[in-house]
C-alpha cells in the first residue's frame, strides 16, 4: 500500500485545513520543498500536493506562488508527485504533466463537466486520477463549498466508463480531524468503483493505516496523511512500516 504524504500549499504555503474550511487554515512551512524532501529522506516515493489557491479560485499571486512551488516539487529526484486542485482544464493538465507531475487529479470537472473529464480521461490514460470528496454520502465540489446534488455512489460508478482507474475519495467530516478512518467504506466505494481506492481523511494513528492495509487486495491502493505527521502522532518511516504490515 502506497503511503502519500500530503502537501496543501495556499500561496506557496504548507498548510492543513479541517473539514477543507479555508478559513481554518494552518501553514506549518513556507518551504514545500524542504518539507517533501525530509519526507523523501524517510523513504517516501509519492507526495500528494494539492493546490488549494487554484481550488478555491484565489488571486494571480497565490496562484503563481503555488505555480512555482509545484514545479519544485515535481523536479525532486526520487520523487513521484500526485497534484490536483482546480485542474479544469486540457491546458492545465498539459502544464502539469509537463513540469512533471506523475497523477494529475480531477475532481470538480469530473461532476461539472463529465464530456470533459471523459474525454481527459481518454486523452491522459493512467496520468489521471478521480477525485472524489463526499459529506454523509453527498459529493461536494469547488474546494468542498459546493454541492452536487449527485451521491458518491452515483459518481463513482461511472468513473470506470469514463476511463478512470484511479481514485482518491476524501471523508471530508474527518479530513485534518484526526478521528480515525472508516474503512469499510473504503471498502464499498472500491467495489462501486470497480478498482481501488487511495483512502484520504481522518487518519490518527498507526492503526488506522494498519487497519487499512489489512484489506484485502484490490481494495485500497494507498492512503493520504497530512495532519498526524505534522502534529507529530507518528512519524513517516512509521506510516511506510504501518502500511508494508
């Protein structure tokens, strides 16, 4: 099971936000390189990056300030990059893929705009990942704001014929709460969706990234921690050890 240390940047920044509220936002670095590259040194080989500016439609300096340190990030040797947040667009997956970026994740242009999603999809192959985040069962949209009006399980079945096979599906009522996972419904959307799922939301502890790689295969392909590592609840070389059982 792969173990994705994240990295929230908002204007260059690290930061991590509960239930994704902008307005409870903490920065724990201004350097997004220095803090991928202690994660490198503890054996990871993925970082999920999420560009919450472009996802919450900030301004043309926090957006060319995240510009930049996603470039950065994805020039790190040794380093496979996950990036998303408000890629709605061919050009922008095009800008990504070529600072390097090795998944690019679509998330509100999977439910706004499915001819487009379908046909990146198409286009992209496996560079392109869904990304799904749902309160009690409902898909929400634009950095979480908004919703759908379409359910997760709805969403999530038609990933497959969209061309989808990977799939990031956020709890948001747990993300950056530290309340522990649920993962039996990680189990239900990995058999709606038909492939597995990178779990993200909630993790505490080693036992939920145990719990997680207890699954068994084709169930959970990884999963995303952010704020346990920050808050020091275990380390990263801890989560890697975790997640291999």
């Amino acid at each position: 099971m792969i173990v994705f240390p994240a990295i929230d940047l908002i204007a260059g920044k690290v930061v991590r936000l509960e239930k994704g509220d902008r307005k409870h936002a903490k920065v724990y670095s201004e350097d997004p390189v220095a803090v991928a590259c202690s994660f490198l040194d503890q054996g990871a080989r993925w970082v999920h990056v999420v560009d919450l500016s472009a996802a919450f439609e900030e301004g043309a300096d926090e957006l060319e300030a995240n510009r930049k340190a996603v470039e950065k990030l994805c020039s790190i040797e040794g380093l496979s990059i996950d990036v998303g947040g408000g890629v709605r667009s061919l050009d922008r997956i095009d800008e990504l893929a070529e600072a390097g970026a090795s998944r690019i994740a679509l998330g509100t242009a999977v439910v706004r705009d499915p001819s487009f999603a379908e046909a990146a999809a198409v286009r992209y192959g496996e560079l392109l990942v869904a990304d799904v985040a749902a309160r009690d069962g409902m898909v929400k949209v634009n950095g979480w704001r908004e919703g759908a009006g379409v359910s997760a399980d709805d969403l999530v079945a038609r990933l497959a014929d969209f061309g989808f096979r990977h799939l990031v599906f956020t709890d948001i009522a747990r993300d950056g709460m530290q309340t522990g996972i649920d993962d039996q419904a990680y189990r239900h959307i990995a058999n709606v969706a038909g492939f597995p799922v990178v779990a993200s939301g909630g993790i505490a502890s080693l036992r939920d990234i145990e719990k997680l790689a207890r699954l068994e295969d084709g169930v959970v392909e990884g999963c995303i921690t952010g704020r346990a590592l920050y808050e020091g609840s275990f380390t990263l070389s801890q989560a890697l050890a975790a997640a291999r059982g």
